[in-house]
C-alpha cells in the first residue's frame, strides 16, 4: 500500500457511522481499489474489514454486488487461497523450538478466521433486508463463500497430515476456524433458502444455482468425517434446494455424482453400523444403552437411515436421469441384503441392534427397489442372462427377486410386461423372465439350501410366525404371484416351469414341480387335464436312464391327484397301459390316485402285459435280446403292486406267478456278466420286497443267490440299494426249519458285508434296513451272527441310540457345504452338457402345447380383447411420443427399419379387422 493512501484508511477508521454513510459513494470506491491493489496480508485484510464493518450497513440491496461484492469479494478468496498455500509450504519446519515459525503460521490462521468473519458480514448484512433477495443481486457472495468453506474443510481435514504431530501447536486456531466456517455456511444457507427463481429464471441464474449444487456436494464430499450434524445438513439443503428448482436444474445436475455420493455415503455409515454392532455385542455392552459405543451406533444408524431414505427420494424425483447407474444401486441392494439374516455372510447380531439396523438400511431397500421397478435399464440388469454373482451375493439376488414378485402385481401393464416376459426382440438387451430368473437364482443358492437358511413364514390367524426354509417361501410367494397373475403372462409362466423342472438341479426341479401343481390346481379341471397330458407325453418321449425322466414322472405323480375322475379315465384312454409305449407314463402314476374304475384299467392292463410279455420271452426261447422289453413292463408292474394291500389281489396272484418265473430263470454267473440282467435283478429286488410273503422259501433262496453273487463283486450302487430293501424285508418271513441253513447264514454274511461297506450313503441305507430287518425278525441268529465284528456292531449301536460320533463346528461345516456345492455344480452341469440329454427337445416339443388350452376359470368373454387392445394402444402412443418430442438420453433420429415395421402392423390390423367382421 502506498503511502499516500495509508491517510485515507487511517482517517475512515476514525470515522462515525454517519459520516460512513455520507461519504460512501466517494470513499467505497477508493477503498475497493486500494483492497484490489493490495499484495500485503495485513492491509487486505484491514481494508477489508474496514468496507464491512462501517460501509457495508449503509448499503441499499441494488447496490451490494455491483459496488461492492464483485469487486472485493474474488480478491478475498485469492488471498485466502495463498494464505492456505503459504501455510503448506512453511509448515515443514514447525516444531516448538521454532517459535517465530509458530507464531508466523497462527498469525496466518487468524488472519483466514478475520476473512471468514468479514464474509459472515455480508451475510448477516444481507439477510437484513425484509424483501428476499435476487440472485443477480448477490451473485459473487454464494459462490465465494462456498470457495472459502471448502478451503478451510479441507484444511481442517487434512490438518493431521499437513501438520504432522505438530497439530497441538495450531489445534485451537483450527478448531475456531473450523467453528467460524461452520457458522458461516449456515448463515448462507439459510440465506440462499429465501431466495426463488422462478420459470422465468435467467440462464445465469440456472447456472449459479447448479454451481451453488455442486460446490455443496464437493464440501459434503469433504466434511464426511468431520462433523455428522454439518454433513447431514448441508445434504438436505442440496436435496432441498435440487428439489426446489427441479424443473429449471433436472437437465443440468450432475445426477451420477449426486446418486453415487449418496450411495457412497450411505455404504459407509452402513458398513460402521455393522462394524460398531459388533464391537457392542464383542464387548457384552448391548443392554448399556447410554454407553459411548452406542450411542455413536444410534447416531451413525440414523445417518445411515437418512442418506437411504434421501437415496429413494432422489431417485424417485429424478429417476429417468438415472438410468445409466442402475448398476450401482443392484450391488447396493445386493450389499445391504447380504448383512441381514438369512445371508451366510450377515453377522449375528443382538436383536435390538439389529432392529434398530434394520430400520436404518433394510427397510428403506424395499422403498428403493419399489422407485426402480419400473425402470427398464435396472430390469435389464437385474434379469440379465448369463449373470453371475460373487457367492455371498447369490441369496441376496434370489431375495431381490422375490421382493420384485410381490410387489409388481400392483405395477402398471408396461411394469408388468418388463419383468414377466423377458427379452423379446433382437435389438432389447438380453434378459430373462421373473419366473426364470427367479428359478435361475433359486438353483444357485446351494449351500444356503442345504444349511438351511431360514425365512419368515407365512402370518396364519391364531398361530404365531415360524421360519421355514428358502424354498418354503419362495414356494409361497410364487404361488401368490401365480394367483394373482393376468392371463396374458400364463404362457410364459408356463414355459419357466417346464425349463426348470428340465434342468439337472434337483431341488429347483421339486420348487417348479410345486408352483405347476399349485397352478393346474388354482385354474380350471381342463387346465390341470392339459398339463398333465402334456407332462405324460414328455415322460413318453424320455429316456428312462436320464434325469428328467425321474423329474418330469414326479411331477406327472401330483398332477394326477388333481384330476378329476372322468379327466383320469380320459388319460388311461389317451394313453392306455396296454400299449408298451406308454409304459413309461404309467410306472410313474400313484394308482392310488386313481378313481377305481382307472384303476382296475390300469391294474388289469400292465398285469395282463406282463404275462404276454414274459410268454413271448418264454416262446423265443428266453433270448437275452428280449430282456429289456420284460424290464420295461416289469418297472409298471412295480407301479402296480406298490399300492395293493391284500395278498389275495388278482394282480398281486400274478406278478407273484410272473417274480416265481424269473427268479427261477437267474443265474447268478450270468447276473454278473450281462448288464441288462441286472437291471432285471433291481427291479425283482424291488418287487419281492413288496410281495415277498406271497414267495416261496425256495424262490427267496435263489435271489439271495443272486444277491450274494453281485454284492461280492463290484455292481451299481442303485442295485445294491434295491438288495437291502429285499433284505429288509426278509424280517417278514419265519423260514421253516428244512430252509433255514442255506439261507440264514447267507442272509447274516449278506448283511454283514453290506454294514461294513465304505461309501456312507451305502452304509447309512445298511444301518437303517438292518435295523428294520431286526426289529421285526423271529430269526435272531442272523443279528448275532451278521455283528461279529466289533466294529460293524458298534456302527449299528450308535446307529441305534442316535449317538454322533464327531461333532463338527459350524463353520467348518460351512466351509465343507461350499466345497460339496462346487462339486454338486459341476455334476449338474456335466449332465446338461451330455449329448444325450433330451431337455431341448423335450422343450420344443412341449411350448406348442402349451398355448392353446384355457388359462384360468372366472376370465369373462370379453376380458382378452379389451386387455390386448389396451397394450397395443399404449404402446403405440408411447411410439408416438418417442418420435414426436424425443427423450433425454435419445439424441438419434427413428431408425430405417421403423416405417417397413409400421407398414406391417397396418396390414395386421387390417386383417384383424376383416376376420372380425366375418
């Protein structure tokens, strides 16, 4: 400052308010001049103190920026600025010892607080005025201010670093700066809360105002960690004020960033809360409620509540902006569900700390999901093909999309049709139906299957809530969804389950089995026929060795039992068991399910079938070529005897007639050689199991030949299964004495053999048909005698008394369920890759009978025809106004390939039309 001037600031400081007034269009300016030509800390900060503490008051609003505010506020922040860079650079060399450093760098920290307090001037002079300022009237201040509190909250926050153990020597300087820039930024705030734009708005305005947004989230960005009050705050002023001017600033915003933070924000206050939660709960202070721990937990459970619950609202008022981060918000969600029970990953928690996180994060997911559900890019992402997900994210997938399930029945018809009906057009991003997703979900949820997992149950009246397993309760919402599913979407759910119920997944398998029956039941008796003549003529069309077979027969087992008895005759007509080809059908039937005019048929038929089968096998001089046509007759045969209840049955006379014949005509030496022979043994196990009181002590001891033979030598595991059910049921029989010494002691070795067999699944099967066979036997030699071992006679004592030999801790299991589960996948999946596999064209068979039949009862005449002109109107209005205004985030003009598509619609309407009028 030059000295000619150094009178003039030394004269105004002496001078009274009034004399400020009155001389203030003559001296202002000079001052301002002297404030912008100043290079000295000092004299800026004197002249700056000077204009407003004692010119400033005496200034109209109109005034404030064009005299004023423009002209000394951007020196201001140039100066705070070096101030900050000056501190950067000295602050290397401070230490106790070097007191004129210390005192330099205090005096530079009091001198940015004198700035900070000359800006609160102008606010608080500002906010004097009754009338709510203009923006234009203000223009400099907001965005200097903002400058300068960024400044002093980064300073403060890197203040441990940039001073490095120093800090002690500057801490109260810090703390009152950090103090004074807090009051500061309130004061603006509330100030920028009074001022309004309106339609009208400039485009500098719009843009200050975006600026204002911005420079907010840049300062949220840095106060996270510094003062919880301050973060939260300044957020819902940035929502607010976002809110506020939505329509002028929607188009201009940085959505991505905003959303981000917000997810960002959120992850972090999450992810203490669960951290905090355990250190509580390590620490046993759960029921200390006014300890520090938790009371830090509530105040970061609150922030947690606050940033999801802004999240949703942000979403749901700018969501088509949005579209680009659906990513982001999927693994969100995905994240948060998989800290909560029944995730593997969730910790386990004291339940008032985890209610209390529940509110905070879990419930507001569900809001979440309910403002996405009608974008099409999250749909698109959610239901992506080929999708796979880390494994702790796997269940919390599956439980996203049974959220989705229960709450899109409401959805308008367009919602709808996103999620129920997958990808249509080449040109769509590739995504599956809900049904098949959810299915999809629901296979790779393995271990959390085989722990299990537990779930809520269904509220029944008078019975309190219990937890039931994953596939009870997506078992329930999907049987809900299915009943209140429009008509039009049938056809796809329909094509979900028999892809699932073709797929290797066993259990996944079981879960559509139980939706199909729950379908065929809730709609029509002609509903229920058709599937189960669809599902009969896919069992027709297996192969018996491959795993659809035994899936696609469990499923035709249930079915039956919804039909009604005229519908059930109506099968044994549409597949009458007399014919070899549709034996497959009927070896799966229950025949108890069937009214007793079916089943007489079915009885009569497979039993007269039979005999014919085993004469031409007799008459061809028992040709080994012809033993698999008696294998296909004897596995309905087994059908058949399964239900009887009297020896004395016709049908139970002759399949006993049929097992004397064949018994006799084994050999065990060619029992071991050809493996047609011992399909053939498997199935008469399984058969003599069940008639073996109509059997002679001779033919008993002929199987047990045969027995003896294959289990000395290495057979299938399935065989050795089907001789323990004979050997069990072997406890049934007193042998009389003049048979009791070749079969007795053949019996005991036989036993004793298979209880010392290593494979445990062998082993378990064993124990249990010894223990049966023991519990109902007269002859209790062949216990004694089968337990010379000590070994084999302590496995079946503990087996006995239930008694666990090695306990194994939780995670251990855990960790032994994930590695079967790889191994289990890798099974299913080298089943489906095997070229014989027959899913595919059991699938093309079935999806063309699977479109005309009816699909639900109570569906008035003119339901359809109002239903499918209404989507055809919507959409081609929602074309209409594509082409017509556009859409934010579509720049290019309709494609080439638009009008030949229209031209092709009018002709379709037209012969719609035509064949309507005729």
């Amino acid at each position: 400052m030059s000295q000619t001037n150094t009178p003039l600031l030394d004269e105004v400081v002496q001078w009274s308010q009034e004399t400020c007034r009155r001389e203030l269009k003559s001296v202002l300016p000079k001052l301002t001049s002297l404030h912008n030509d100043s290079d000295n800390w000092n004299d800026h900060i004197r002249i700056l103190k000077v204009i407003t503490d004692r010119f400033l008051p005496h200034m109209a609003l109109s005034e404030l920026e064009d005299e004023c505010f423009s002209k000394i506020l951007p020196k201001a922040v140039s100066m705070f600025e070096g101030m900050i860079k000056e501190i950067l650079h000295q602050v290397g060399g401070l230490s106790s010892q070097n007191t004129e450093l210390c005192a330099l760098l205090r005096n530079i920290l009091q001198a940015m607080m004198q700035i900070i307090d000359a800006l609160s001037t102008c606010v608080r002079h500002v906010g004097t005025f009754e009338e709510a300022p203009e923006l234009d009237a203000i223009r400099s201040l907001p965005a200097c201010i903002l400058k300068v509190l960024t400044e002093t909250f980064n300073h403060c926050k890197e203040s441990e670093v940039v001073y490095c153990g120093r800090l002690s020597l500057v801490a109260d300087l810090l703390q009152g700066l950090f103090k004074e820039a807090y009051c500061l930024q309130k004061a603006l705030l509330e100030l920028l809360d009074r001022i309004s734009l309106d339609s009208s708005a400039s485009e500098e305005d719009v843009s200050d105002t975006v600026t204002v947004i911005h420079n907010l989230l840049d300062i949220c960005s840095i106060i996270s960690n510094l003062d919880i009050a301050l973060h939260a705050n300044t957020w819902k002023f940035l929502i607010k004020h976002s809110l506020k001017y939505q329509s002028l600033v929607e188009e201009h915003l940085h959505h991505g960033d905003i959303s981000n933070s917000l997810c960002d924000n959120l992850l972090v206050s999450f992810n203490n809360c669960v951290e905090l939660a355990e250190q509580i709960k390590r620490a046993g202070l759960q029921e200390s409620t006014q300890s520090p721990e938790y009371k830090l937990f509530q105040k970061t459970a609150k922030m947690c509540r606050f940033f999801a619950n802004t999240l949703v609202h942000y979403i749901k008022e700018f969501k088509f902006f949005l579209t680009k981060y659906c990513s982001f918000y999927h693994r969100l969600y995905l994240h948060v569900i998989s800290k909560f029970p029944p995730s593997l990953s969730a910790p386990t928690l004291p339940s008032a700390l985890s209610e209390e996180l529940n509110a905070a994060a879990l419930v507001p997911m569900g809001a979440l999901l309910l403002q996405l559900l009608a974008v099409r890019p999250f749909a698109e992402f959610v239901l992506r093909k080929d999708s796979r997900l880390s494994p702790e994210h796997e269940l919390p997938q599956c439980l996203l999309l049974v959220s989705v399930l229960g709450q899109i029945h409401s959805q308008p018809e367009e919602v709808l049709q996103l999620w129920h009906t997958g990808s249509q057009f080449s040109e769509e991003e590739p995504r599956l139906p809900l049904y098949q997703a959810l299915f999809t979900s629901f296979r790779r949820c393995c271990t959390e299957r085989r722990v299990p997992v537990l779930l809520p149950g269904v509220m029944m009246k008078g019975q309190a809530q219990v937890l039931v397993t994953l596939h009870n309760h997506i078992c329930v919402q999907l049987c809900a969804s299915v009943a209140a599913l429009p008509p039009a979407y049938i056809p796809v759910l329909e094509r979900c389950l028999l892809n699932a119920v073709l797929q290797a997944d066993t259990q996944t398998a079981l879960l559509a089995t139980d939706v199909w029956c729950f379908t065929a039941r809730y709609g029509t008796a002609e509903l229920c026929l058709h599937h189960v003549h669809l599902v009969a003529q896919l069992v027709k069309s297996c192969p018996a060795e491959c795993y659809q077979s035994a899936q696609l027969g469990l499923l035709l087992r249930r079915m039956v039992f919804l039909m009604t008895p005229d519908h059930q005759m109506e099968l044994v007509e549409r597949f009458p068991p007399a014919e070899v080809g549709n034996l497959p059908v009927w070896r799966h039937v229950l025949l108890r399910a069937l009214s007793q005019e079916a089943r007489r048929r079915v009885e009569a038929d497979v039993t007269d079938l039979t005999q014919k089968a085993l004469s031409d096998w007799r008459n061809g001089g028992y040709k080994l070529g012809q033993v698999e046509k008696v294998n296909k007759v004897l596995l309905s045969l087994l059908a058949v005897v399964r239900v009887q209840s009297s020896p004395e049955e016709p049908c139970v006379l002759s399949a006993a007639g049929v097992v004397t014949q064949l018994w006799l005509r084994m050999s065990p030496d060619q029992v071991q050689t050809h493996p047609v022979l011992q399909s053939t043994l498997q199935l008469l196990l399984s058969i003599s199991a069940i008639l073996v009181k109509s059997l002679e002590p001779q033919v008993l001891h002929q199987a047990l030949l045969c027995v003896d033979k294959v289990v000395s030598q290495k057979c299938a595991d399935q065989l050795l299964l089907a001789a323990l059910e004979f050997l069990s049921s072997l406890g049934k029989i007193f042998f009389p004495p003049d048979s009791q010494n070749p079969v007795l002691p053949r019996l005991s070795s036989l036993f004793a053999v298979l209880l010392a067999d290593g494979v445990w699944l062998l082993q378990q099967h064993a124990l249990e048909a010894f223990s049966q066979f023991a519990e109902i036997t007269n002859h209790e030699e062949v216990i004694s005698q089968s337990l010379s071992v000590e070994e084999t006679k302590t496995k079946v004592v503990n087996y006995l008394s239930k008694t666990v030999n090695a306990q194994e801790d939780v995670e251990s299991r855990l960790q032994r369920l994930k590695l079967e589960t790889a191994v289990i996948d890798k099974h299913n999946e080298r089943l489906e890759l095997n070229k014989e596999n027959a899913s595919s064209k059991l699938s093309a068979e079935a999806v063309a009978d699977l479109e005309p039949c009816p699909k639900r009862a109570r569906q008035e005449p003119e339901e359809p025809y109002s239903r499918y002109i209404q989507a055809a109107e919507s959409a081609l209005k929602a074309l209409q106004a594509l082409i017509a205004e556009g859409a934010p985030d579509i720049v290019a003009p309709p494609p080439q390939w638009l009008e030949p598509r229209l031209q092709e619609l009018r002709t379709l309407i037209t012969n719609i039309s035509t064949a309507g009028a005729t």
